[in-house]
C-alpha cells in the first residue's frame, strides 16, 4: 500500500477508499470475482498497466491486500495544476523578479473514483471559432498595453531561447495537453484542435472547452499563433484532454486512463508529445506508481511526455527553500521533469535564477536526481480560456478583453519545454526527410540536457547544484544544432553524428558554451554519447537503468554536494534510502506525511531517511 492507503486502512471501517489496485494479468479475473462477493464493483479497468480503480471500505483494503495477485494498492490521489496567478503587475518588470507565488495546493484526502467507460476513437470534433468583440476607447487602451506586454514577453523569450531568428514553428508535430481542457473559441488554436476527450465524463469526445482555463494558458506557451503572442511552437496541431475540473482538480485514475488512450491511439491521433502539468505528492516508490507507471508505458511506446517539477520549492511561510519536493509523474524516470526559472525580464541568460517556487530533487522512496532541466515559467502571459474561473477569479491583471493572464509556475515551464520539444522534432524531421524514423524519447531528454545552460546562485555566485537546476537551464538554439546533426536512421550503437555541431550558442546575444551534462537516474555524464545512437536512447530502455557506454562516455565515481553529502557509494535505494548525517536546507525542513507537506526544524522520513540541518553546495 502507499502512504495515504495506508493511513485510509487505519481509519473509520465503513469509510470509501478509492483506489487504483494493480494486479497479474493471470490473476485479474479472480481478484474482480473476489470482489463482486464484497459487492465491490471495478470503477475502472487500466488495460495497459493491469490495474483495477475501486472503491471500497477501509475494512476490505487489508483483505485486498492479502489477495493472491494483487502487486500494489495505491491511492486513487487528486491531482493539481501546476501553476497559478500571482499579485504582481501585468507588465514585466526587468530585473525584479516577483515575491508573490502561488502554488498548487495540497490534497488533503484521497478522492473517491466514478466508474467510467473507456473510450473510443472517433472523428474529431469542436467548431474551434471565435468572433472578436468590439472595443471602447478604454478597453482599445488597455488592449494596446497588454499587446505592448505579451509582445516583450515574447521577443525576451524567443531571444532567450535563440530562437528568435529559426525558421521552425513545430509543423506536423502533435502535442496532446493533459490538463483542464482547451478553449475551442478562442482564435489563436483555430483549426489546430483535432480532437477533444474529456475524461472527467468518461473519455469521450467533446467540445474544446476549458472551464478552469489552466490547459488553454499552457496550450498557448506550448504554440498560441496570435498578434498578442505567440507560443514558441505556433504551427503544432492539439488534441486536447481534460481531466481537471473548474477547480484545476482531478483524479489520478482519469489521467492514468487518459495515458494509455493516449498511448494506444498515437498514430490515429497523429501525437508525438504528452504534455503533463500537473501531478500530486510522491506517495510510493515509482515502481508501483500506477500514473508513473502509465507514463513510462508512454514512453515505451515512442512517446515524449514532458511534466511539471511541482511548486513546493520554497517554504511558504519563511520563503526558505528547500528539497525533495517533486511531484508524481514527474518522478518517472523516462520523463523529461521541468523546473522553472526566471528570466528576470531580460534575455540574457547570465542573470537567470530558478524561481523559488520551483521543486527542487531528489524524488521521494527513489532518490533520483530530478529536476531533469529548467525552463522559463515565472510569470509568463498566455491566453486566457473564456469565463473559467482564473479568468474570473485570479489575482492576475488581465487585458480589458481577458485575452491574456499571467502565471507562475513550472506548468508554465513544461509548457514552454514541450514547444522546445516540438521544434527539436520538426528540425529533426527536416533535416533527415529519409530516415523512416524520428528521434526516440530520450535521445530528446539527452539533447535537451547536453545542450543546457549553466544558472548562477546570486547569492553565493556559485553555479547551482544538480538537485535544483538539473542539468541546466533549456536552450532551443542548441537542441535544434543537435537535431540538425543526428541522423535517427543511424543503426543502434553507431555514430548518428551527420555534420559537426559547436557546443556553443548565441542566446540573449552572448555566446554561452553548454554544460554538456547528462543526468543518468543519479550519476551526471560527462562526454559525447549524445552522438552516438546508443542502446541507453532505446525505447526498451528505462532511463537511468545501467547500461554498458563504451569509450565515448566519462563516468563520475559518484555526485558529490560540497563535502558533506556523497551521492552514489553512500546512498542506499531499495526499500529505504540512507543519505549519509548531512544534506542541504538552509534553516527549514520538508517532508511529505501522507498527502501532506510539514516544514519544522528536522525531518525524519519514515523509518529510516534522516536529513541533517547542513548541505555543501555544487
């Protein structure tokens, strides 16, 4: 069981668990017969990863538990956007970043599944028109400003990226946004919603619509086309997918089931990449995580899936940062995590910093090094979804129109990694019309990392460690160099190198080199196994997994965080995680007690993961 299953098995008998329970496939009849003599009805069957969403009393779950076949009872957990508005003004202001953020907030009780019926593919559907209203002097003003704003935002982030003078705008690339939905009317996605589910109904097909309007803000990062902005990827095509509510809440089984729809009908629906910014507290070990699960089964099967880090970076009541704050899925391993950096209103990239919201690594039960890269989302315009509730209710200014809202958080950031994403693809796709193939999942996780961009802590003028920057910050400009020079028809374990690439690129108009830096589960690599089409890249091949590199590859020995945290040889990760006496987090502590997150003086992690009050920076 999880944690919060566990704490549900202690509580009132009679009391509804839901529950995503996975199971042997030999065995799945049986234990669905077992249950009917409970009169515990399946809600919803997960074909993909044999799994079963019920709900039962707390008195069946140590039953459940004991049943021959049964491999995990995990807790059918809320899941929350990742971002939301902030009380600063409209405009970007250069360098000053905003004070004021708000998080996703924490769930609080495992929600209760409603049966559903698994969907079906059809033809697409939504009529995806708008029609522009007409304007007063007062809000033409006002209009004309906000015009002035997003059109900043956008040349600073272009320019930031080095993508302000490429011609690649994502064509012939699909992007499936998981999230609250897509507002069909509005004019930027006009014809490129090619088909709608909603699986907070069911999963069946519907009309683009957005009530919460968190998905139609991080649809328009990803590739908005519009006078006011333009998303970094503005010819990709949508299929959208909703699975969260007016609230931005939903239920991790509908995203589970939304993963394997997904994955099942990728080619029918013409998708390359899942975008997912959203998630909930780390509550088990990603082995039997059913929506960690869910994603790797998407990955597998050739897709890329880019997620949010989480929001819980920084102590809300010191404003003290700290670790260990990643969200599920964004500790799958084959996923691309996203954390947030903040352009400080320029796009230089010498002065960026990660915003203090954004999770920092290592995953809970696993330890894994997460984030993988950091992307722009502090504080970033996008369009507004028509009268859904961040439009009404949000502390953002907005235009007279309500065309545009602004928000923070590393659900912007995903965003704007999976319009990078969707150039890379394109590039890659032009560069080698012939190939027969594109480039696998995580040679793109690789590119994205090799390519990266160191961040500096202001505050000790030291490059930031590996648990809060990964590899470093995203650069388009140097993902689309390497997906111009690697040849995907390649054959595995040769050199896919085509031309010659330098580890170099002008962004914000300075040259700055790359880290070339891969982060491998918990080990960084250093070398040039990025051109090669190694075995690692394979879709069989679950990131971080040990793998024999050859010559081309420097190992480290282990990571080591200044000197009083070693981690590799000291690090224990099986059934407990062991760290050593000392780990970095300033004067506040977190840690993750069932669904909750608690900040005090020290932390003590189940029985056995101890963190000390001191950490040595990279």
């Amino acid at each position: 069981m999880d944690s919060a299953v566990a704490t549900a098995a202690r509580g009132e008998s009679h009391a509804k668990v839901g529950v995503i329970v996975t199971v042997a496939p030999e065995k799945r009849q049986a234990i669905e017969t077992a249950l009917a003599t409970r009169k515990v009805a399946p809600g919803r069957r997960f074909a993909g990863g044999n799994g079963l969403g019920v709900a039962m009393s707390a008195d069946d779950l140590e039953d459940l538990a004991d049943m021959d076949g049964v491999i995990a009872i995990s807790s059918d957990a809320t899941i929350f956007a990742a971002g939301a508005g902030s009380k600063t003004s409209k405009s970007p202001k250069t360098k000053k970043a905003s004070t004021t953020t708000v998080a996703a907030p924490i769930p609080t009780a495992v929600a209760q599944p409603t049966p559903a019926p698994s969907p079906t593919l059809t033809t697409a559907v939504g009529t995806n028109t708008t029609t522009a209203p007409s304007l007063s002097s007062e809000m033409f003003t006002s209009f004309l400003s906000d015009l002035t704003a997003s059109s900043a935002q956008w040349q600073i982030l272009k320019g930031s990226l080095g993508t302000q003078w490429l011609m690649s705008a994502g064509a012939g690339v699909g992007v499936a946004v998981v999230d609250s939905g897509i507002d069909g009317t509005a004019a930027e996605f006009k014809g490129r919603i090619s088909a709608f589910y909603d699986f907070t109904s069911g999963g069946g097909l519907a009309t683009p619509t957005d009530d919460y309007g968190h998905g139609t803000h991080v649809a328009a990062l990803i590739g908005a086309q519009s006078l006011t902005f333009a998303g970094i990827a503005p010819r990709v095509h949508f299929v959208g997918v909703k699975v969260l509510d007016a609230n931005g809440q939903g239920r991790t089984s509908d995203l589970v089931a939304a993963l394997d729809f997904l994955t099942a009908n990728q080619r029918a629906l013409n998708i390359h990449i899942v975008n997912l910014s959203l998630g909930h507290p780390i509550l088990e070990p990603a082995a039997t995580d059913p929506l960690v699960q869910a994603v790797e089964r998407a990955v597998a099967a050739g897709l890329v899936v880019v997620t949010s880090a989480g929001n819980y970076g920084q102590n809300p009541t010191t404003g003290v940062s700290g670790y260990a704050g990643i969200t599920s899925p964004g500790n799958a391993p084959s996923a691309i995590t996203v954390g947030s950096l903040n352009m400080n209103g320029t796009a230089d990239r010498r002065d960026d910093t990660v915003s203090p919201f954004s999770s920092r690594g290592p995953t809970w039960y696993d330890g894994l090094a997460k984030p993988d890269i950091l992307a722009p989302g502090h504080g970033l315009f996008g369009v507004s979804a028509t009268s859904s509730t961040l439009s009404t209710t949000s502390t953002a200014t907005m235009s007279a129109t309500g065309a545009d809202i602004k928000l923070f958080g590393t659900s912007m950031a995903a965003a704007t990694a999976t319009g990078v994403v969707a150039l890379t693809l394109e590039a890659n796709r032009l560069a080698f019309p012939n190939a027969g193939r594109g480039l696998p999942p995580s040679a793109v996780k690789a590119m994205l990392q090799y390519s990266s961009v160191t961040l500096v802590d202001p505050a000790t003028k030291m490059e930031n460690d590996l648990l809060t920057q990964g590899a470093g910050g995203i650069n388009a400009a140097g993902a689309l160099a390497l997906a111009k020079a690697l040849d995907p028809s390649k054959p595995v374990g040769s050199v896919w190198l085509a031309t010659a690439v330098t580890e170099r690129s002008t962004l914000g108009g300075v040259e700055i080199a790359w880290t070339r830096r891969i982060i491998w589960g918990t080990t960084p690599l250093y070398g040039d196994a990025v051109y090669a089409n190694a075995p690692a890249w394979q879709s069989n091949i679950v990131w971080g997994n040990s793998l024999v590199w050859g010559e081309s590859l420097i190992w480290g020995e282990s990571l080591i965080w200044g000197d009083s945290l070693i981690w590799g040889e000291n690090i224990v990760t099986s059934t407990s995680l062991i760290w050593g006496d000392c780990i970095v987090w300033g004067e506040g502590l977190v840690r993750i007690d069932g669904q909750s997150l608690i900040w005090g003086d020290s932390l003590i992690w189940g029985e056995s993961l101890i963190w000390g009050d001191s950490i040595g920076g990279l």
